[in-house]
C-alpha cells in the first residue's frame, strides 16, 4: 500500500515506491474498529481524529460496518477511512463504493489481491509467512499487514526479516497493545501498528468519546 494517498479518493497504484504519503505513515496507530451501531461511527471517528489518529479501519465485521464507513467519509472528511477484513472481491468493491480510502486483508490470494489492486485505493495484504513477503515482492507490493503479530513471532520475527528483506515495511496487527507498541515501532522495517486498545468495549458502549479521544491521543505519542 505504498501509493500517495490522496485529500480525496482517486486511483492510484500500490506498486510504486514508498511514499510519505502512504496511510503508513499517516499516524504510529492505526485503530482498529468495530462498529456494532452505525450512529456511534461519525462521533467515534471525531474522536479517534482529534486525538492524532486520522487513519481509521474499519472491519468488515458486523452488518453495520459499510454503513460505517459511509458515514465516517461523508462527515468526517478529515479521517482517512478505510475497511479492514478483506477476504473477497465482492467485499473490495462494497468498501471503495461506501467510500473506504484503502483495504486491509488479513491474508490474500491472487484473485483477492488482483481486486484490491484494480479498486484504484491503497491496500495492506495480510503476511505470516517470510514466503508470503517474497510472494508480494515479487508482484510489486511493498506495504503490508503483518498478522496476527503476537502470535505469528511479533518484534523478533519481523527484526529477523528486516535483513534480507529490507524493502518489505508492515503493519503488524493483532495482540497489539499499549506496552508493546513501542517495541514494533522501534524496528525499521515497522511503520504503524495496528490495535483497539483505544477502544475499550465499555468506553464504546458508554459513548464516552471524550476517554476515546484522550486515549487516542496516548496513542498517537507512541513514536515520539
């Protein structure tokens, strides 16, 4: 997912090299989201963006999840939206149609990966495997979603792959938290985890979006 990501939604191509603008490089954190009730999504993103966190997944999880994400990118036009759990290609062309500004898949194919790549938005193919990595090299893809983190070898597995792999740079996801953030981040080959610790189940529930946000903001100082 190494293109320009765009102020607004416009094709670009996923092949090309690693660019500042890349939604890797937007904020430390991605969060995680699961929308249960697609009212809570524009105040939940509000949040989540004025605590420094504007990339925003949202999965493909619960039937509100679309609803979601169309009502995040018409009214939150400063979020950077996208859809997370992508596993086919009908899914792909749901979320770019509710105005998802990239995918993320937990794993891929060829037939899934070739839909993410003709959507026209940014997309992280899911990786476990150093075969996987070689895989997506070798087809142009230089950005992905290292999952699940913890227990496909978390910090030590990706430092081992930094090495002979140099130009692959991941999103590792997936028993993420707080206190081990800071480790992904310090590796070089690690631009951004992603994680909900943000979004505590009872915060959600509480629409207690201020708590969000401050978490949010927590988050975003990571890195630094």
């Amino acid at each position: 997912m190494s293109s320009p990501l765009p102020s607004s939604p416009s094709p670009s191509s996923s092949s090309s090299s690693s660019s500042s603008s890349s939604v890797l490089d937007l904020a430390p954190v991605v969060p995680v989201v699961v929308v249960e009730d697609a009212a809570d999504a524009v105040p939940l993103a509000r949040a989540l963006v004025a605590g420094g966190l504007p990339a925003i997944e949202v999965t493909l999880r619960t039937p509100a999840a679309l609803d979601a994400i169309r009502a995040i990118a018409g009214a939150v036009p400063e979020a950077v939206v996208g859809a997370g759990t992508v596993i086919t290609p009908e899914q792909v062309g749901e979320a770019v149609a509710a105005g998802a500004r990239f995918l993320v898949s937990p794993g891929w194919t060829d037939v899934l990966l070739e839909a993410m790549r003709a959507s026209g938005v940014p997309y992280l193919p899911g990786v476990s495997t150093v075969s996987e990595v070689v895989a997506l090299l070798e087809r142009g893809v230089r950005e992905m979603k290292f999952f699940p983190a913890q227990a496909a070898g978390g910090t030590a597995y990706l430092r081992s792959l930094a090495g002979p792999l140099p130009q692959a740079r991941f999103c590792p996801t997936g028993g993420v938290g707080p206190d081990t953030a800071p480790d992904y981040l310090a590796l070089p080959n690690v631009s951004c985890v992603g994680g909900s610790w943000m979004l505590p189940a009872d915060a959600v529930a509480g629409r207690d979006w201020a708590r969000i946000e401050g978490l949010a903001r927590q988050a975003s100082e990571l890195r630094a």
